[in-house]
C-alpha cells in the first residue's frame, strides 16, 4: 500500500503526518519505508539515528525524477508493507507523481485560510490529473494542529471546507506536544513514553487515524480486504 | 439492448500510467519542476540560501566577521517592481511570510526560480528591511 501525504504549500504537518502514521503502523509490526521527496529532508533528518529509529521504519531519499523507478525497485527488493511518500510544500511535478502512484493521498492542512485555499487546490490538482486518465481519485483532508479552543477564523475555515465539499478525514492531529517533539527524539508518538498525557493522547488519535485510512483503502481495494488494524497490509 | 454506460468513472488502482503519459498531462497543466540547487564546486563553498528568520545570533555573528572571498562578488544592484495582484494572493503571500518568518521578496524569487529563473545565491540571501534601515 502507498499513502502520500501532499500539500502544495508548507508547514502544514506533512512530514509530522508521515512520521506519525509511519510509527502507527510500524508499532503493530508492518515494515514500513518512508520515501522522503522533500528537498528539506525533514523526514529523513529525524529518522536518520538509527539507534532511534524504530526497527521497522527505514527512509530513502531518491531523485524525485525517478521516484517510479524507485517504487518499483522497492517493490521488487524489500518489498515494505507501507510505503508513505513525503513531497515538498510546492505545487511541482513530484507531488503530481507521488500522488498518481499512491493508493491514497492525505493532504494535512491547519485550520487557516492561507492552508484550506492550497489543500482545495491540491485536490483540485490530484482530481485532475485521475481524471485525464478516466479513474476517480482517491483523498482526504487531514486536520492538523488542531487547537482544543477554535478561534472564530479556524471555525470559519472549518465550514469553508465544508461548503467547499472537500472530503476529509473524521480523525484530526491536535496541536500537541508529542508531534512537535518527533525532530527532537526521533520517536514517533507510538514509540514515546507512553506515561505522559500528551503521548497517549496522540497515540489515542493515531490509532483512529489508522483505522480509518485501513478501512478507506479496504472500501476501494477489494485485494485489501483481509486487512485489519491487527493484521498485515500487504 | 443497447449496453448500459457506466455511471461513474471507475475505481481503480493507483494511475498504472507510464511516466511519459504522466509528463504529456503535468506539461499540458503547466506543473514546473523543483531545480536543485547547483552543486558545481564553484558553489559548493557559498551558504546555502536561507530565509533571513533562520540566521540565529551565531550565524549571524560568523557571517558578519569573515571575510569576502576574493571572487565574491557583491549582491546585484536592485530595481523595485511593484505588480497588481489579486487581494486574496495578496492576503495568502503575506500569510506565509509571516508563518515562515520570512520576506515578500524572498517569497517571489522562490516562485521564480521554481519556474526556472535563474536568480545567484548572492542575491537569494539578502533580506530588503537591513538595507532600507542603512539608507535612513
């Protein structure tokens, strides 16, 4: 399975996203590779000590040119359970890729105007390109950053996306320490102390979040139907 | 019987399309491509550009204390460009900027260069607020 995660714009939470739902899926055992697109190599820098790297995680960093051949190579070598593809914050053709070969696509956005107006026009872009092609695509917004007291902007934004009729996923990342703390440790929520409350509670949201992409991509695959949150995803 | 059309496009796999018919539909969208910086020696020991919010007071220090190299050159003069642009893009370019600490100016030449202007590392760093403060 590929999942990628894609915005055409920045610090939206894509890599934190990535990392995050990596950790999920690793902590129940699949091998997981993350291909990290983004020119920053913010992925791959905090994934980079492997004293600290989960086991089951590993990161390359091809030319994003040849990001098909990448896949393909993956797919014949070591053959990981979950692919996660991480793109720069730009409306470029890696993103276009990236999504063409993803199973599903998550485009994270925060609750601001300036991140709704790019995440629709991602979409609209994705939608596209499945469409020259005559196949539907398969998305999902994702809310990031979520703050426990919404302002009157971010509800604002919340309704945007809901007149706008972007589909989006019902599990939300908040604004919680854990996530921004992955470029310090390493450790994605999954792999943190579990005794702190901002680490449960991340995890608590995680484990939604992988449930609902499992179930999303069982609904249109049908070759993924013996997945299941405690089985493999190959 | 006529044959029933079907009513929707069809679910199917990720785009088992080649790259080549990916290509003809980016270029006919007009999706540019990211460059990578040049690595060529000639560049390799220049900075890396940087937004000017991510100096910190070492860097700066550093920076300020060395030397120009013999063939640096200095920053290329300037020409002030003003365009009229929608207020929603206005609105959303000084959003980022402020989200990522950096410049206007610093966010248009991202935008050009990813299109394919050639702008030189030299002029990439410069942030206009310390070189209107000189002026005054």
């Amino acid at each position: 399975m590929i999942i990628t995660c894609a915005s055409s714009k920045g610090g939206v939470g894509k890599s934190t996203t990535c990392a995050c739902l990596a950790g999920a899926f690793a902590h129940l055992g699949e091998m997981v590779h993350i291909v990290d697109l983004d020119a920053n190599r913010t992925v791959s820098r905090w994934f980079q000590d492997s004293r600290t790297r989960p086991r089951a995680i590993s990161v390359s960093t091809p030319d994003p040119q040849h990001l098909t051949e990448h896949l393909q190579e993956l797919g014949r070598t070591t053959a990981p359970d979950l692919i996660m593809i991480d793109v720069a914050g730009a409306y470029e053709r890696a993103l276009t890729v990236a999504a063409a070969r993803a199973h599903l696509t998550i485009i994270p956005t925060t609750l601001s105007e300036a991140d709704v107006y790019e995440a629709e026009r991602t979409a609209g872009h994705i939608d596209q390109i499945f469409a020259s092609f005559g196949q539907e695509a398969m998305f999902r917004l994702l809310l990031t950053k979520v703050q426990p007291l919404q302002s009157h902007g971010q509800r604002h934004a919340a309704r945007e996306i809901q007149r706008k009729q972007l589909p989006l996923l019902k599990g939300i990342m908040g604004l919680r320490a854990a996530y921004e703390e992955i470029g310090l440790s390493g450790l994605p929520p999954h792999y943190a102390d579990a005794s702190r409350e901002t680490v449960a509670k991340a995890v608590a949201e995680l484990d939604a979040l992988r449930s609902e992409v499992l179930a999303l991509v069982k609904q249109r695959e049908p070759k993924f139907t013996a997945l299941s949150s405690a089985g493999g995803i190959r | 019987m006529s044959k029933p059309t079907p009513m929707f496009r069809s679910i199917g796999e990720p785009l088992d399309v080649s790259d080549d018919a990916l290509n003809k539909v980016v270029d006919k969208l007009g999706v540019p491509s990211l460059v990578k910086p040049d690595s060529s020696p000639a560049h390799a020991s220049r900075p890396v550009p940087v937004a000017p919010s991510a100096l910190i007071r070492s860097d700066v220090q550093e920076m300020s204390q060395a030397p120009l190299l013999a063939n640096e050159q200095a920053p290329a003069a300037l020409e002030r460009i003003s365009v009229d642009l929608p207020t929603y893009l206005g609105k959303a370019m000084r959003m980022r900027v402020a989200e990522e600490g950096t410049t206007m100016r610093f966010l248009v030449m991202q935008g050009l260069q990813a299109i394919g202007f050639k702008i030189d590392l030299r002029d990439f760093v410069s942030d206009g607020r310390s070189t209107r403060g000189k002026g005054r």
